[in-house]
C-alpha cells in the first residue's frame, strides 16, 4: 500500500446577498446558464468528434457563457427535519460551468474533476430578507496544485462568476 499524498489549499469563498425573491433569483440564475423548463438534467456535452462536443457546449451555453450541469433542492428533504414551525429555507445547489473552459483544465490537471465544475448555492433567507447566493471562486478550489489550471480558471472562469452573480443582484 502506498502512502497518500496530502495537499492543503485556501479557498476563497464568496456570498453575496439580495433583496430579491427566492424565484425572481433562481430564474435569472436560469436565464444567465441558459437553461429553459423542459431542458434535461444532469446534463453533459453530446457527441464524438472535438467539434461535435464544441457545437452542444455552444448550444447549451447561456449569456453569462457559462450552463447549468444539475441542480439539487436540498430543501425538499432536509427541511423535514427542521423543527416544527421553524423557518423552513428553499436551499438549491447549483453544478455551473463551462465544459470548453473545464477541458482546459483538465488538460493539466487531470485531477481537476475533484474540484471542477463548481457549485454555487441559493439560500433564502428567513422573513422574507431575500436570498443569498455562495460560491467558491473556482481558481481558489484549484490551490496551487498546478499553475497553469489555476492562472486558466483565473482568467477565464473566475470573471464570469462573479460577473454573472452581480448581474442578478
């Protein structure tokens, strides 16, 4: 058995809060991935050729330039073990990417799955305070592991979550 290497990283975390409805924010996350009712999930890229797959990114890409990959309601069973009567939170998580930007991570990092693609969590909060929305800034999730994924991701990723995010605030 060989021993396991262990790496120990600082991610950056980001919240943001606002005043919108629970609705109004999942909608807008919706439209800026891209994703319409009826649209599967999970979803993955479709096809066999480079070219094949770049088409179905293209395709499913929203204007933020990032899509939606799944999306998990956590509330729908953890809220049932709230107490009674106690402020019961619609929690969503969100899988967000760019599976073009993804492919260039993995290509020197093929680890990068762990980390890749990030979630952003929806929370609303109690008395009708809106809603607030947590991520990890995706280059800090990829410590400094190797160079080259996190400076792609800090280029490239880092700047349309943060842009798509203020857009909804």
């Amino acid at each position: 058995m060989s021993n396991p290497i262990s790496t120990t990283r600082t991610v950056r975390r980001l919240a943001f809060t606002t005043q919108r409805p629970w609705d109004d924010v999942l909608q807008a996350l919706h439209t800026a991935l891209g994703f319409k009712a009826g649209d599967p999930l999970p979803w993955m890229p479709q096809g066999n050729t480079r070219e094949a797959i770049e088409m179905s990114v293209k395709a499913r890409e929203g204007p933020s330039g990032l899509m939606l990959f799944s999306e998990i309601l956590f509330s729908t069973i953890f809220n049932h073990f709230l107490p009674p009567g106690e402020f019961q939170p619609r929690v969503a998580q969100l899988v967000v990417g760019n599976a073009l930007l993804a492919a260039r991570l993995y290509t020197h990092n093929l680890r990068v799955p762990l980390l890749i693609p990030p979630r952003v969590v929806v929370i609303e909060l109690p008395g009708e305070k809106g809603v607030q929305i947590v991520y990890d800034v995706p280059s800090t999730v990829l410590g400094n592991e190797d160079e080259e994924a996190k400076r792609t991701a800090e280029e490239q990723v880092d700047p349309k979550f943060e842009a798509m995010i203020v857009s909804i605030l």
